[in-house]
C-alpha cells in the first residue's frame, strides 16, 4: 500500500510540473497584433 501510494504522488507531481511549465509556455507566448487593431 505505501509503495502505491509512493507511486500515485510522483505520478500528481510529474502531471503537476507538466502542467505548470505548459502553462508558463502559453503565458509567455504573445503574438504579433494584427493591423487592423494597432493605432
């Protein structure tokens, strides 16, 4: 039981930072305003 365990939270951790570093990446990632919108 407590190796399951063991597994199941390294498992949440690694979705976790997955996750967070997927979400950093779209943060960051702007693109260019058409030019329609610029003025």
């Amino acid at each position: 039981m407590k190796k399951l365990i063991s597994l199941l939270g390294a498992l949440i951790a690694l979705i976790a930072v997955t996750v967070s570093s997927t979400a950093c990446f779209w943060f960051l990632y702007q693109p260019a305003t058409p030019k329609c919108l610029r003025k």
